[in-house]
C-alpha cells in the first residue's frame, strides 16, 4: 500500500497570508491527525477528523484549521500566518482512530513564514 | 491536559553499549504509549508500544517498561548500532473511544551512536 501522503512538500508564505495543505492518508484510513513540528515546542497535536468530523482538537488558535473528504483525504488550512507558525506539519493517518491504532505518519510540508 | 516528559534530551552512546530513554506522563486515564524514531529529514515512524495491561513488551534489540503506578515509562535499545542514531519520541494517549487517538508527545531525544 503507499503511505501517507502530503502536499506540497515545502511552502514559502509572508505574513497575513494564508496556507492550505494536503493530506491522503493510506488507502482504507479513515482518521487523520495533524501535527505541528517545532524546534522549541516539538511534535504538538493540532486536530484529528474521522469520517469528515473533528473528533478532537489541541491547543491552537482558531487561525488553524481543517476539513476532511468523503475520501478521507484532508485539509489544514492556516490564515493570517504569523513568523511563528514557520514549522513542519505532519499529518498522520490510521485506520479507525482507535486507541490502539497505529498513526502512520506522511513526509510533512515545511512552511516558511517570511 | 496531559504533560509528558522526556528525559535525556541528547543521549550519546558508543556502538554496541544499551541506550534509555525516560517518559513521565500526568494522565493518570493515560494507557497506550508509542515510541517513533525520527531520522534526519524523515517521517516519525512507530518502533514499539505498549498498552497499560502490559507491563513489559520486547522486539528484538527494543524493549519498552511500563510502570503505571508512577506514571513512567522507559525505552531500552541493547547493543546499539549506527542505525539507531535518531530522534526518538515518546507519547502517550488515552484509551476512550471518544478520545480517537490524539497523541501527546514528549519532547524527543536526539540519539547519536559513536562508531
């Protein structure tokens, strides 16, 4: 099966702009995570959707958002960007969502925020 | 919400000697903790986990300790290789169904195996 994938790889943003990435998890996936890779704050769980719901959502502004298909494949989007949000993003995907799930992680999208 | 902690930050090692890493977590209703090893420029990919029935679970040089009482547990890689330098995280999660499986991580520790 292929893996997760995201799209696109590496992004360059100004502030006040907006962004939206890409995600398709592996075939038969229905839960998809994102996350939030930072030197400082380390891997920080953005939100999950499950059948085209938010099922959970972590600490961080409503700037960030996001959206799942029919398909199961996903959306983040950030608006107003800030300097701040220069960071990998990963998406993870796993079948059920279930506790005992493996999240299988994508390559992530590096945005640069100039 | 849960806090975990990661203990030591940089581990280095030389070949052949046995590696740990530390994980303290503060939800006592955590119960399923994954470890995922980073390579350079890669993807985070799971290497062990355990589940809190459990209180040991070994894969081949990996093993993981879990000790529910204090709320910690442990990464053990024997014998180690210059393949193993990474970043390894741990994480933990709660076992609720209406929890998904939303992953707190620890803050990772950076791996270097000396030849």
């Amino acid at each position: 099966k292929a893996g997760v994938t995201q799209t696109p790889r590496y992004l360059i943003k100004t502030r006040g702009q907006q962004v939206t990435l890409s995600c398709s998890p592996i075939s038969g996936h229905r839960s998809v995570s994102w996350y939030q890779q930072t030197p400082g704050q380390g891997l920080q769980f953005l939100f999950e959707y499950f059948s085209e719901t938010q099922r959970n959502k972590g600490n961080f502004p409503g700037r960030f958002s996001g959206r799942q298909f029919s398909n199961s494949r996903s959306e983040m989007n950030v608006s107003t960007l800030e300097l701040g949000d220069s960071a990998l993003y990963l998406c993870a995907s796993s079948l059920e969502g279930q506790w005992t799930d493996t999240q299988y992680f994508g390559p992530g999208t590096r945005l640069t925020v100039l | 919400g849960e806090n975990v902690e990661q203990h030591p930050s940089t581990l280095s090692v030389q070949e052949g000697d046995s590696a740990v890493i530390k994980c303290t977590y503060s939800d006592s209703a955590s119960n399923y903790f994954p470890w995922y090893k980073q390579e350079l420029g890669k993807r985070p990919q799971l290497i062990i986990d355990i589940r809190s029935n459990v209180g040991e679970k070994k894969d081949q040089r990996i093993a993981v300790t879990l000790n529910k009482t204090a709320k910690h547990f442990s990464l053990h890689i024997t014998e180690t290789q210059p393949e193993d330098s990474a970043v390894y995280f741990c994480a933990a999660s709660r076992g609720i169904k209406a929890a998904g499986n939303k992953l707190t991580f620890g803050g990772g520790t950076r791996v270097l195996v000396k030849p």
